[in-house]
C-alpha cells in the first residue's frame, strides 16, 4: 500500500489536530483537578479547626454526635489529602535542605547551596526528578544573576521568579502592526490630552463630516477600532447639533454592563447626573427619566420597546452599536430598525461596528454608506507559547507575575471566561503576591464581569498610581465594548464563554470554547492604545492558525430562539421563514423554538398568537418563566412564584461561602432548604426570601445567614416589577403555603427542563436524551436519597454536563400540567 506524501501530511495534520484538541481537554481538566484539590485541602484544614474547638469540656448528646461526625468526615477528607500528596510527588519532590532555606527566605543563601550542588554532582547519564528540577531552578538562577536592568523581554528572569513555582516560555512571532498615524505621546501632551480628552479621540476631526453624512443618509454604517469614540461621542455630537429636539437618541448595547458604564461615563462627560438627561435601561432597571434625551440600552431593551412603540416615534436616532458581536438581539433589532427607516422619514439609523467587515452590514442596509474612522493603534508584539497550556488560568497568573517582574510600568489586561475563573485568579494572585512582599511594585487586582456591583465595575477606570500596576481580569466585556487606558500588555489564553443550542435536544448550554481568530486579534489590539504594546497567547501559534475559526458565528446561529419567536409574532410577523435576518437561524431551531411555544399555549396549531402567548410576550422574560408566572393564579401561588422568578433571575448570585466559614454558610443554606421539607432549591429560594422579608429586610439577617444583601435587594427590586408587570397582563394576586402547588406552577413553565433518575445515579434528560448531574451548588446534591424526578432551571456545561437550580417533582404533574408535551408511557 502506496501512500503519497501529501496524504500523510494531511494525516499527520489530522492527528495531530486530535492531539492538540485532547491536550486541550486535559488542560481544562487538569485546572478542575486542581482547584478541587484546593477545596479539599481546605474543607481538611476547617474540620481540624472545628474539632479543635470542641475542647476538653464535658460535651452534651448532641454534641458528641456532631464531633463523631466531624471526626468521620476529617479521616476521609485527611485520607484523600494524603493520597493527593502522594500523586502529586511524582512530579516534584520536596527538598528539606531547601525549604528550609525558603523559609528563612534566604534566597542568595539558596542560590549558593544550590549552585554548589550543581557542581559538586557527579554526572549522571540519566536524571531523575530531583535533579532536573533543580537545574531548571539553577539556571534560572544564574540567568537572573546575569540579568541586566534592561528587562525588555520576559526571559530576562530575576531572582523574583524563583519565588514563582513555575514560569511559562513564550516565543515571540509575530508583530499586529499599528494602524494609521501614530505619534509619541511625550508626558507634555499627556497634560493636554487630560484637559481635552473629548477632543483627543481619533473621531473628534471627523465630527463634522459625521455629522453631515448622517444629515444626508437615512441609514449610516460606522466603522472604528475599539476606543475611538463612537459609543460615547457619537451620541453626544448628535445631541449638540440639536437631533434631540425632535426626539432621543438611543443607542444599543449588547452588554448591560456596558450600557451602564459607557451611560456613566457620558453622563459624566456631559456634567449631568446620571438618569437625567443622559440614561440607561436595562431589564429590570431602568434609569432614565422625562428629560432623557440620550440613552443607552441593551439591544433586548429596545426590542421590547418595539412591542409597546411599533414605529418608535419617541426616537428621533437609533444606533445599533456594537453591530459586528452579532448578538442574537442586535441581529432581530436590525431587521426591525431596516423596516423601520423604510417607513420613518425623519428617522436617523447608525450601526456602529468595530471590525472592518462593514461590507456585509452595508450590503444588508440597501447599500448604505460606510464611514471609516481611520485607527490609531500602535504596534503589538505578539507572543506564543511553545506548547499548549496545562492549565490556563494559573498560566494567566503566571503571566501576570512575570511580566509584573520583568516588564517597565504598563497595566494588565488578562482575558478569561466568567467570574468563577476570575474569582480564582483573584485568589491565586492574591496569595502569590504576598508571597513577593514589598520589593516590587504594588499590583493593583481589578476583576470585572457582568455581576459585580457597579462602584466595583468603576474601579477599574481609575488612573493607576505610580509605581504600581493594575491588572484587570475581564471576560470578554473588554474585547470590544468598554476600553480600559493604560493597558499595555495583554494576556490572552484564547477561551471564551459561549451559548450553544442543539435544536433536536432543545437543550441549550454553556461552554467554554476556542475564541475565533478575529477575537484573539480584537484582544491583542487592546495593548496598543496608548502605546507600543505586547499581548501574550497562552497558545500555540500552530492552534491560532489551525484551531480557531476566522471569527465568531452569530449567536442566531446556536441559541434558542423561543422568545424572540414570540417578540416577533406578537410584533404580527407572521412568516419566519421568509423574515429578512441578516444570517437566517436554522430551520430547525425555529421548528423547534415554534414547537416549545405551541407546547407552553402561546400558539395554537395554525401557529398562530393565543390570548395567553400575548399575555406572554409582556413579559420580559423566557417564554417558560413567563407561562410558569401566568400559570401560577391557577395554583393559588402567584406571590410566591414572582419571588422564585425574582430570585432565579439574580443569577446564582444569592448565597456566599466565605472560606473561613464555609461550614456555617452551608448549614444557613441547608436551613432554607428544610423549610419546605427540602424538596429542592427553588423553595430553599422562596424560604430563603421570605426569612429576609420577616426580618424586615434586614441587613444584619443576611450577614447572620451568608447571604448577599445586594443580591437580595437586586431581587426584591425585579419582584416589585415583576408585581407592577403581572398587574398589566392581570394576574391575580394570590399566596399559598403549598409546596405541591408552587411546584405544579414550575412544572407548567418548565415542563421541558425534567430530568429522570438513572441507575448510575446519573439524570438523564427528556427529548433525545443526555445524561447530566446535580451542580455540586444545589442542595438536592448531597441528599441521601437522590429523587426520581427533577426540574432543573439551567443546564452548564464545564467538566460535564450539570443541572443547576433543582427542584424534586412528581412524574404525574408532567402529564396533568403539558398533556400534550408528555404522553403515558410507563
Ligand atoms: P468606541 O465605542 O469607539 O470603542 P468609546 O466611545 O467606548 O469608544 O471610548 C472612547 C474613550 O472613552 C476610550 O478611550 C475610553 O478611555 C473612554 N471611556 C469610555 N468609557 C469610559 C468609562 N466608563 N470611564 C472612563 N473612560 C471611559
Ligand atoms: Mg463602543
């Protein structure tokens, strides 16, 4: 059997991309591995502590049992430590000699013990662990030795890094080269540029021409790297050359925390307070008021303000900003906004869009005319890893750290998914950096994401003081939509976050997933700002090219479409098929999406609206949460599902674990969770809130019972507006005490999110079915005896499959309450 070369290179390729794909997933599962590993080690060190306290005294009944208990578990978690130590060692041993070294933090000592080793060991042909490790870490040493001040490459180590455990080799390859003219800013111009910063943009000298061109053209594409101007001047040149008189202007965002923060920023820039003249609104919070004339929104915002105002006669301009992220809202909004301007005379349409594929969205908008606004971007050095990462948010710490010891003064912009990575960098960083003292800068640690409260989200534009360094751990908010000065470098591990839809299963979740070449060239671009920059791809060169894809689908594409089908067709847009979407979804997730509608009665078998799909539609919400409130006036439990909803809806945001007393914190939660007989998490909710509202929400209560009180207040707000919401679709109000019914009103709205106990004690779900687990999060998690059915609110995906939010239903209440969704079968 003849092969050719070209067919073993494709099949060299081919398994070589498998391979790159499994190191990858080792990668993920090596950092879970380890990050439970460091649970394990602290659940150890509080039982100790807990059965420490215990003391000599004479103990009642009950505590004894509870210290026999403690004792049990310890020996476990003590027995499964000292096992991980033991694998662990494989990959490197300790060395008493040194470590006591460490611990003197004798660190030119260590250097000399360990170079006098060096040489005095014979040679060996074959090195064990030990041997090798230590001359990684010799000459490591001796190159930090020799390092001069230069400090312009991150191999010129220092003696800093053997404090590090590990450090990361980057090869250098490839420059992102600056854009247009840039010059040097000397520390001169700076002072001018604070006075004018408005002025200093690269959109400012097009401000007339802008202006023109949309005086002349009913529909205008923009197009500007990120940081020009164009969200929060835009807006603001448009106000002054008096289109506000006619009406607002409303621009949209795809990120609520970008709508409030870009608002803030203008609000400030405008010198008015925010939620007067210049507003936001977003679900649930809306903060604008009569005078409003410049508004910000998420793109959701403004569909739903197309239910209520079909021609948005209140808008005199309406700017789809931050076209080119594709959002599933922004795609909807554009066909909307297309019919729109057809329509409207005086109405004024911009899409603004950060790359340079405005060819697509001018084509879509007849040809519209687009306005380039020429970059100013310095050039970015561009650095690979040598080999894929083990795991990449400690390799991002890592980063961190070495550029912190080596490079000249520049913040940090590191690139990682959600705020539990965050949460962990945080961690690491945290307690990596008091390790380093006081003789380097101080590092000044920003996390942002979407969650965090917004005093906390404002922090990380505050100038950094000299001498230190700020690092800001970001998902991916910070690629397009908000710009952070003084980034220089960046890290970019080359993850993120994404929603997928698998139509057939009607299952939708979150995964983590290899961000598309556009997006790493987005994340780079962001080092040079101000500045010559560097960004750091905790990738392989190899991986970029052959691994990621050109750029991000459109999330039309992979989500579920159920409540945008129902936005549509109570805007009477009747025929999907043929809707003019700018990338048509799937045929079958629309099938699919129209099947769950006519399944929950917002349909009737001609696809047509039903009195209760446009009650429905009301709603701001998921069509399920939407029917489970509705449904809930026939349970007798109204109030009490607006205040599951309300707490659903603050996104797992409720209960906090503070390391030190995680044990207390776990058994405040499981109190909630007994209330209703511990039947499952939405109840532990509903207790968990009407605790809060007997104490009279009380501050002190959340304290006492590991609870967030912003969370708390953040629901307590959605359940007044829910309140205000189910008065105008004219819910009767109505309470019970029966947790069989609050479940049945679940059971109405989520009938299609049921799982089925397997023998492997496993779930799997209904529809063409997978197999999924309880969140280690849930309370039903740990229960003795696991129930045969479940309701879950989410499906994730990280290591697994996991259903988060469970609640134990009963099989017979699937055929009463969606008859036509489940059929007898056992
Ligand atoms: P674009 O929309 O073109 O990406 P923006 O209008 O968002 O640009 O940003 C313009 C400038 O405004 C950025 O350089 C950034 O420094 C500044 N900026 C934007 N938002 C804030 C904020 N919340 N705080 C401080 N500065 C901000
Ligand atoms: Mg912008």
């Amino acid at each position: 059997q003849e092969t050719t070369e070209e067919e073993r290179g494709s099949e060299d390729m081919t398994r070589d991309e498998e391979r790159i794909h499994l190191l990858r997933e080792l990668s993920r599962q090596e950092y879970l591995k380890k990050r439970e590993r460091r649970k394990l080690r602290e659940l150890e060190a509080e039982l100790r502590d807990e059965i420490e306290l215990f003391g000599e005294e004479e103990l009642t009944e009950k505590e004894k049992k509870d210290l026999e208990l403690k004792k049990q578990l310890y020996e476990i978690a003590s027995k499964r430590v000292k096992e991980m130590d033991e694998e662990e060692s494989h990959y490197k041993m300790p060395d008493p000699y040194v470590d006591e070294m460490e611990q003197k933090g004798d660190m030119q000592k260590k250097l000399e013990v360990l170079t006098q080793r060096f040489k005095e060991a014979p040679k060996k042909e074959l090195k064990t662990d030990q041997e090798e490790w230590e001359e990684h870490q010799i000459s490591l040493a001796l190159s930090a030795r020799n390092a001069s001040e230069k400090g312009d490459s991150l191999s010129g180590k220092t003696a800093y890094e053997l404090l590090l455990d590990d450090s990361i080799d980057f090869i250098s390859e490839d420059i992102l080269s600056g854009q247009g003219t840039v010059e040097m800013k000397s520390s001169l111009s700076k002072d001018i540029i604070q006075k004018n910063e408005r002025e200093s943009l690269p959109i400012f000298p097009f401000r007339e021409e802008l202006l023109q061109a949309i005086a002349a053209y009913k529909v205008l594409v923009v197009v500007g790297e990120t940081g020009s101007g164009k969200t929060t001047q835009l807006p603001q040149y448009l106000h002054e050359a008096g289109y506000t008189k006619r009406g607002k202007i409303g621009c949209t965002q795809p990120r609520r925390v970008a709508a409030m923060s870009v608002a803030d920023r203008v609000s400030k820039e405008m010198k008015v307070k925010l939620g007067s003249e210049v507003g936001y609104s977003i679900r649930f919070e809306d903060c604008t008021c009569e005078k409003t004339v410049i508004k910000y929104m998420t793109d959701g915002m403004l569909l739903r303000e197309f239910l209520n105002e079909p021609d948005l006669a209140s808008y005199s301009v309406i700017i789809i900003d931050e076209a080119h992220e594709r959002s599933l809202h922004t795609d909807i909004l554009m066909a909307l906004v297309k019919d729109l301007a057809r329509e409207r005379e005086d109405i004024k349409v911009i899409v603004s869009s950060a790359t340079l594929n405005a060819e697509k969205f001018s084509v879509y908008f007849d040809d519209a005319p687009v306005f380039n606004i020429p970059g100013r971007r310095f050039p970015v050095d561009l650095y690979y890893t040598k080999a894929p990462e083990a795991d990449y948010v400690d390799a991002a710490c890592i980063t961190v750290l070495q550029i912190h010891a080596t490079q000249p003064a520049g913040d940090i912009l590191v690139f990682l998914t959600g705020q539990d990575e965050i949460e962990a960098a945080v961690e690491i960083l945290n307690e990596r950096t008091r390790g380093l003292g006081s003789r380097l800068g101080e590092l000044i640690i920003c996390p942002i994401y979407s969650t965090l409260p917004s005093e906390q989200q404002a922090k990380i534009f505050d100038p950094t003081p000299p001498g230190a360094r700020k690092v800001v751990l970001a998902t991916n908010i910070a690629e397009t939509s908000v710009t952070i000065d003084g980034v220089v470098y960046v890290i970019d591990p080359g993850f993120c976050k994404q929603k997928r839809y698998d139509p057939r299963a009607g299952i939708e979740s979150l995964l983590v997933v290899p961000i598309s070449r556009a997006s790493a060239i987005q994340r780079a671009g962001r080092a040079g700002r101000t500045q010559p920059g560097k960004c750091f791809r905790l990738y392989t060169k190899w991986s970029y090219y052959n691994e990621m894809s050109d750029e991000t689908s459109p999330e039309i594409l992979r989500t579920n479409l159920s409540q945008v089908v129902l936005s549509l067709k109570s805007l009477g847009i009747d025929d999907l098929i043929h809707f003019d979407f700018l990338d048509k979804p799937p045929t079958d997730a629309l099938i699919r999406s129209l099947e769950q509608l006519y399944a929950l009665g917002a349909l009737n078998d001609r696809g047509e609206l039903t009195k209760l799909g446009r009650r429905m539609a009301e709603l701001p919400l998921d069509p399920p949460m939407s029917k489970c409130l509705i449904a809930s006036e026939k349970y007798g439990c109204s109030e009490e599902i607006m205040t599951i909803c309300a707490m659903l809806s603050v996104n797992n945001s409720i209960f906090y674990r503070p390391k030190d007393k995680a044990v207390m914190a776990d058994s405040a939660k499981a109190a909630f969770h007994r209330v209703f007989g511990g039947v499952g998490d939405h109840l532990g909710l509903l207790a968990c809130y009407c605790q809060w509202m007997d104490s009279g929400y009380s501050t002190q209560w959340c304290y006492e019972n590991f609870v967030q009180v912003r969370s708390m207040k953040k629901a307590r707000d959605i359940r007044d507006q829910l309140d205000a919401m189910l008065e105008r679709v004219e819910v009767v109000k109505c309470s019970s005490n029966d947790h069989q019914q609050i479940r049945k009103a679940l059971v109405a709205g989520f009938f299609y999110h049921v799982a089925c106990l397997q023998k492997n004690g496993s779930y799997r779900t209904i529809k063409n079915p997978i197999s999924v687990h309880i969140h280690p999060s849930s309370s039903l998690f740990k229960s003795e005896k696991l129930p045969r059915w479940i309701l879950y609110h989410e499906l994730v995906f990280t290591s697994d499959y996991f259903v988060r939010q469970v609640t134990e239903i009963d099989s017979s209440w699937l055929l009463q309450v969606a008859p036509h969704y489940y059929r007898e079968k056992e």
